[in-house]
C-alpha cells in the first residue's frame, strides 16, 4: 500500500469521501455551529430592536461595555461589541461536538458493519489507522469553527452598528477562536478514539463528549458579566492543557485499539 504517508492519506481521503455520501452526520454540529452564531445577534441586535429599548440606554452596561472596548465607538455600537464577545466561547462548542461525531461514527460503524477488518488484514499499522481517522475529523471539525466565525462575522456586519466587527477582532478573541478552539477539537478528536474503540454505539461513544464540554460551559458561565472576559493567558493556558490531553488520549487510544480481538473475530 506504498508508505505510511501514503496510506494515510488514501485511507483520510476515503473517510472524506464517505462523510459527502453521508452528510447527515454533520446535522448536529451544524445546529450548534448555527446556534453559536444567531444567539450573539439575537441577544445584542434583535432583543433591542424587537422592544424598541436601545441598548444605549443602560448606563451601567454603557459604561462596562467602554471599559472593555474602549471609546471609540459609540454606546450602543459598544454594548454591542461586549455582548457579542461575551458569546464567542459558544464557537469553541462547534468543533468539539463536530469532532466527537465524525470520529466515534466512524470507529464504531465501522465495527458494526465488520469494514474495519479488511483494511487491518492490510499492511496499515493501527497508529497510521487512527492518524487518518482522527486527521480528517480534526480538520472537518476545524472548518466547522472557520464556518461559525464566519458566520457570526457576517452577520455582525450585515446587522450589527458601524465598527463592531472590527472591535471583535482582539487577542482575546483570537485566543478562543485561534488557540482554544483547535486544542479542545484535537482533545475531543482523541477522546472519541479511545471510547468509540470500545464503546457499542456511537451515541454512548459520543455522550463522553460532555468531559470536554463541560469545562468549556464552565469558561463561557465564569465570564458572564466581566467585562474583560477570561484573559488571554488564560485562554491560552487552557488551549496548552487541551492540547496535553489530546496526546494522553492519542497514547491511550492507541493502546486500547484491539487489532487483534478485530482481526481474529473477522478470520475466525
């Protein structure tokens, strides 16, 4: 089957291949990626609008929100500005969810359906196996993230006042979008390897899911109402330790991986 690489990349190119023939998988990171991007606007652009109360008019908020983005925009572009950051945590939400499908769907189907042992009666070791189906639900899940951003941003735009946009782009938000975001995917990715290799379906296998979610609600619940919002060190030191455990999961995924409990149950 030619080199590592090689077979990595022809056995990440087929998972891809399967996940255009059966996009449906992708029908729950999708509503949250989709979620994660309309609460913002509806919190900060049409609760105001639908009520008619100008978000300008809560002093208390006006002041917090110029505290955090500075002056240079207007009170309500301003408030609008804070509360829209406030929800950017829910981005991070996106990839975890699309990792854990895409990677437990694709272990466990495969064991149910026996597809996986022909492909381990061949040269692939079980470390390029696991590469290959975790590689291409990391970067699925990644373009999920690309997505959601993308969408929040667009509608910013479209909705939100003159400047708001702009006044997103912070390092704090670069650090949950750029450093936390991808670290709890690959985190996700990983722990999806490890449970999906022994779990008996893969809504059991995703239901662990809740390990890393959990302490991304945590973040986003802690920094309701702070103006400055969790630190960019923080952040960071929390993209750091996702990134840790990703390799402790890629090391035991490896090792509880049964190639031969599967090969011996195909041939026997």
């Amino acid at each position: 089957m030619g080199s590592g690489r090689t077979r990595i990349a022809v056995l990440a190119a087929k998972e891809l291949a399967e996940l255009r023939a059966g996009p449906l998988v992708l029908a729950g990171p999708v509503l949250m990626l989709l979620t994660a991007a309309i609460i913002p606007l509806v919190v900060a652009i049409g609760v105001p609008r639908w009520t008619g109360e100008p978000l300008a008019e809560a002093e208390d908020l006006v002041a917090m929100a110029q505290s955090a983005v500075g002056t240079a925009l207007d009170a309500e572009s301003a408030v609008q500005a804070l509360l829209i950051g406030q929800f950017l945590p829910l981005l991070v939400l996106v990839p975890v969810i699309g990792a854990m499908a895409l990677v437990t769907t694709s272990i466990v189907d495969e064991l149910h359906a026996r597809s996986l042992e022909p492909l381990l009666a061949t040269p692939i070791t079980t470390l390029e196996l696991l590469v290959a189906k975790a590689g291409s639900a990391f970067l699925v899940s990644l373009a999920l993230l690309a997505a959601g951003g993308a969408v929040l941003a667009i509608g910013t735009g479209a909705l939100a006042e003159p400047g708001v946009v702009t006044a997103l782009v912070t390092p704090r938000a670069l650090a949950v979008v750029g450093g936390l975001g991808p670290a709890a995917a690959a985190a996700a990715v990983m722990l999806g390897v490890v449970v999906s290799s022994r779990a008996r379906d893969a809504r059991t296998a995703q239901q662990f899911s809740v390990l890393i979610v959990l302490p991304l609600v945590a973040l986003f619940v802690s920094q309701i109402g702070d103006a400055d919002g969790v630190g960019v060190r923080t952040l960071l030191a929390w993209a750091a330790a996702g990134w840790a455990l990703a390799a402790v999961f890629a090391v035991v995924g490896v090792r509880v991986f049964d190639r031969e409990r599967i090969l011996t149950r195909w041939t026997g």
